[in-house]
C-alpha cells in the first residue's frame, strides 16, 4: 500500500513539473515570436525605400567591400572590385537636389557627428567642410579623385546629372560607385542628407522644404551593394557565396550548410535514442536538440535567399535567433540538472531544489532574450562594438560565469554522495566537458575585442556554433541507451518506490566483510561471512540504486566477487533469500 502511494505521489510531481516547464516555454515562445515583427528588419544588401526630406538625414547601410587583387580588372573575369548601383527618382520635381554620399569610414565619422546640429544650415556646411577638400565637384573641386557624392533624384529613365559615361554605369541603373582597394577590406557608408551645394558660391545649404512646396516631397530609392561585378553574374567563375554578402558576413552560408548536415544527422538518431529510452533527461535534451537544429534551418534558409537576392527573410532570421536561444538556455538547464544528481544519484528532485532552479535560470533565459533586442534596437549599426561589448552583453556573460560557479558547487555536492567509482568517474569527465563549454564563451568575447570587426562576426559566429554542436555530439553520446546504464538512473518515466532507494543511494551502504560474520544493522547476527579459502583479505560489497532497479518484483544481484559466491536474491523488496558462500544461511 505505501509502495502505490509513493509512486502515485512521484508520478503527480513529474506530470506537474512537466506540465509547467512546457507551459513556460510556450508562453514565452508565443510571446517573443509575436515580438517578431516589432523588431528593426536585418540590414540587406539591397536597399529599398523612401526617403522624405524632411527627416534631414538617412543613414541606409554599412557595408564591407573585400579587398581589390591587384591583377584585378575592371569588367574582366578577374574583377573584384565593390559595386553601388541602382536607381533614385521623386514623383516630384526639385528645385535643387539633394545629396547622396558613399564614404569610407575615416570621411564618415566627423561626417556622420555634425549631421545634429539645430540649424540645418550649419549642420550641411560642417558635414561637408572637411570633404570639399577631397571629393571631386565639376563645378568647385574638378581636380579632385574621390567621387564619394551624387546630386539626387535623378529624371526619370536617364542617368544622374553626375555620371558623365554611360559605359561605367551598371545597366538599368541611373548611377554606380566603383570600390578599389588594394591594401585592405574596408567598411564603407551609405546615406542620404537633405542638403545641396550651391555651384555659384560651392556653399552647402539646408534644403527647406517650405521655400518650394507644403508637403515634403519623397525620393523613391532601390539600392545594390556587392562584391564583383553584377555584369558578369552569367559566367562560370561568379560566386553567390560571396557576390551580396558584406565582407563581415562572408562565408556564413558554407557554415550554416556544415551545421546543417551535422544536426540533419544527429537528429534522427537522437529521436530513435529517446524512443528506446524514455527518459525526461533524454526527453529535455532531445527538445534541446531539435530547437538548435529548426534554428540552423531558418537561418539557413535566411541566408540562402540573401544569396540570391541580397535581401533574404529578416523573420525567419529573427525566428532563427530566438530557437537558438531556447536550445542553449535549455542545454544549460540539463547540465544543472545532472549537476544536481537527477539520473545520476538520485531520481527525484525537491521542490525547493526546482524552485531554486527556476528562479535563476528563467531570469538568465529573460536576460539572454533582453540581450537580444537590445542588440537589435539599441546598438549603433554606425559603431563597430558586437553584443558582448554593451551593459546587456555584459550581464549575460557574468551570468554564465555566476551559472558555472552554481554548477561546478552542486558537481561537488553530489559527488560527496556518490561512493560508486563508475559514476565519480563519470561525473569527474561531465563536469570537465561541461565547465569547458560554460566558459568559452566569456573568452571568445574577451578576445573578440581585439580582433577587427571585419572578422569578429564570423570568429563567434564559428567558435559558439562549433562549441554547441561539440557539446551536443559529446552529449548524445553520454545518454546513447547502450551506454548510459553504465552510470545513469534512466529507467523510463515509472518513478514508484524510488524515494526510499533515493535515500538508500545517497548512503555509504558498504557492508565490510572483515570478521566471520555478517551482522545486521541492529546488531544481532545475521549471516556467517563467507571467507576464501585462498585469499583472507577484507572484501566489500557495494549496492547502489542502479543495482536494485530492474524490471519485475524479483531483483538478482552478484557481489562481483570471487570464491564461488551465489547470488543475494531480493524478493518484492521486503525478503532477501539465498546464500552467501559456504555457510548457506538465509534472511527470513
């Protein structure tokens, strides 16, 4: 009758925490997809839009152009120089243009610094003072090389008033920017500034709206940045891994196709793994699994479509993210978990051991998200710092680092109960593997900061995608069925009658055979011990829980010793029957 309680009770706690764990993560899921379209879209390589004038200053793209071979020719197969092309126009006609500006970053910066001054008047003349110097003007600068500026909108069907050959001018565009640079990769800025230059006195002025119409005339813009020439997309040398991408995000694709083929493998043989062995801590690793796999999908199917179009789907990216959020957070929360014994050394957990984990480790999973948008919606796309160099990115890391501290205290909690050398030496590995996979990431982003942001996405992008899927594969291999016995409590979801084996585990329970007799624990007789003939040493006989689980009401278990020992038969776990050694007497 206690028997059946027991597992009624352990079958309610399960069924509750399960219930909740899943009902927690559907609402948040829920609530961060809807979030989905409040979010800025990802930056693309092709730019579409409306500019109003009255807005003063659009900042459109910042893009890195690789660097230019020197055997590199133009209109050649051979040509690796950055292209701008595309067409602007107005529905409206303007009494004066306004003002288009491709610049590197060092023309950019004092540029780009000035544009908030309260009279706009000002605001243009400081903007354009020190570049007037340098970029090239028919009318007030015709000795000048850099031709970083062009006069927009542009008529309708014809070239803008800057592009004086047609033959340098992409097809179907109205105007093109030709990027060279021989020495290094580079970052360069796309924008648009209401203001004009007047060709009689080459002063720079606000465009007041006001002085020509009532309503702010728009500007129609569509845009295309790329690395090569867009004439030559035809041949058979032409890479669409590389023609839309920034330099910064260059060979991302070949990785998502890695990725994807690793976990397209894994996954169906973590789901015959669960089939075999239902478990929740195979059951929550596989969810962890199959979450990381559906994000390497939706980004790569994101990052495809960028390939081929220069825009790509910034939802299914967004969407992305987020499912690679939950599939490490919830990585987390399985090697917590094992830290704490469940599956190792015991098979149930407190309440107030749940309530402790829940209440840290749902705010780290807030925090992460938190991270996120604020990486999105706060960081200057202008500024060259990554996610972790911001107070958000901050509060992740030292949260990881606070988790690992908590982790490696509750390894060392529960091997102080353990006494099986098996499982200490199992914990002994998954406590090394797991504290090298909690602090990777705090010194990837140290060293990130140090490293050019030309290459500082992809260096994380490669380093924390390689380091989850070694801890998934090293993972996977930990809970495989035929492996796991060896030192895992994964005997299905039938928890009934394991409180008290629970607490039976945790204990030394090692009977020392040093006398010629085996005595009970209140201290009367209970069985001669059984000494061999050959070998007088003190022998040991270790039961664990993994021993006394199994499958039927009659247990078997053999002390593993030499000497010709029969078994130490268990019956409905009240009776023991059986021998020991030679002097064949019984516990009734």
């Amino acid at each position: 009758m206690q028997q059946k309680q027991i597992k009624s009770s352990s079958n309610m706690w399960t069924g509750y925490y399960s219930g909740r764990t899943r009902w927690i993560v559907l609402v948040t899921l829920w609530i961060l997809l809807v979030a989905v379209g409040e979010l800025p879209e990802i930056r693309a390589a092709h730019l579409t839009g409306r500019f109003e004038v009255n807005e003063f200053f659009r900042f459109l793209h910042k893009f890195g152009f690789q660097k230019t071979e020197k055997h590199s020719q133009k209109d050649t197969e051979w040509d690796t120089f950055g292209y701008i092309y595309g067409n602007i126009t107005s529905r409206v006609n303007f009494s004066v243009p306004v003002t288009l500006a491709v610049l590197d970053k060092r023309s950019f910066l004092e540029y780009y610094a000035n544009r908030n001054d309260y009279d706009r008047d000002v605001a243009c003349q400081r903007m354009f003072e020190k570049l007037d110097k340098i970029v090239y003007s028919r009318a007030c600068n015709p000795h000048a090389e850099a031709d970083y500026l062009r006069r927009i909108p542009c008529e309708k069907g014809k070239l803008c008033v800057d592009e004086d050959t047609r033959e340098n001018v992409v097809p179907g565009s109205q105007f093109t920017f030709v990027i060279s640079d021989p020495n290094v990769p580079r970052f360069w800025y796309v924008s648009m500034v209401a203001c004009y230059q007047n060709v009689s006195t080459c002063q720079w002025h606000h465009y007041d709206y006001r002085k020509y119409q009532t309503e702010p005339p728009a500007i129609d813009f569509d845009i295309t940045l790329v690395n090569g020439n867009p004439n030559r997309q035809t041949l058979s040398f032409f890479n669409p891994l590389l023609f839309h991408f920034s330099f910064d995000r260059q060979n991302t694709l070949e990785m998502y196709l890695i990725f994807f083929v690793v976990y397209l493998l894994m996954v169906p043989l973590q789901i015959y793994a669960v089939r075999l062995q239902k478990h929740p801590v195979t059951r929550l690793f596989t969810v962890s699994l199959v979450l990381e796999f559906v994000s390497v999908c939706l980004l790569l199917t994101h990052t495809i479509r960028y390939a081929m179009n220069g825009e790509g789907d910034e939802k299914l990216a967004i969407m992305g993210d987020i499912f690679d959020i939950f599939s490490r957070t919830s990585f987390m929360l399985i090697l917590l978990l094992l830290a704490k014994g469940w599956a190792v050394t015991r098979l149930q957990i407190s309440v107030s051991s749940w309530i402790l984990l829940m209440v840290i480790w749902i705010p780290y999973c807030a925090i992460h998200v938190l991270l996120y948008i604020w990486n999105r919606t706060e960081v200057d796309i202008i500024s060259d710092i990554d996610e972790y160099q911001t107070w958000p990115g901050w509060l992740v890391l030292a949260c990881r680092s606070t988790m690992m501290l908590w982790f490696l205290w509750e390894l060392r909690t529960t091997m102080k109960y353990e006494h099986s050398s098996q499982k200490l030496d199992f914990l002994l590995h998954f406590g090394a593997s797991s504290l090298v996979w909690f602090i990777y990431l705090p010194i990837v982003a140290i060293i990130a900061v140090n490293v050019s942001p030309l290459w500082r996405y992809k260096l994380l992008l490669g380093i924390t995608n390689s380091a989850d899927c070694l801890a998934y594969c090293v993972m996977m291999g930990l809970l495989w069925p035929n492996r796991a016995g060896q030192y895992l409590l994964l005997t299905g979801t039938n928890f009934g009658g394991m409180d008290e084996l629970d607490e039976f585990n945790e204990a030394p329970h090692i009977v020392h055979r040093d006398s010629d007799t085996l005595h009970s624990s209140n201290g009367d007789l209970a069985v001669d011990d059984y000494l061999d003939n050959e070998d007088d040493e003190i022998e040991t006989l270790v039961l664990s829980t993994d021993d006394l689980l199994h499958t039927g009401n009659s247990y078997s278990v053999s002390s593993g010793t030499g000497g010709g020992s029969k078994p130490l038969t268990l019956h409905n776990g009240n009776t023991m029957n059986g021998g020991i050694g030679k002097g064949g007497r019984s516990f009734d």
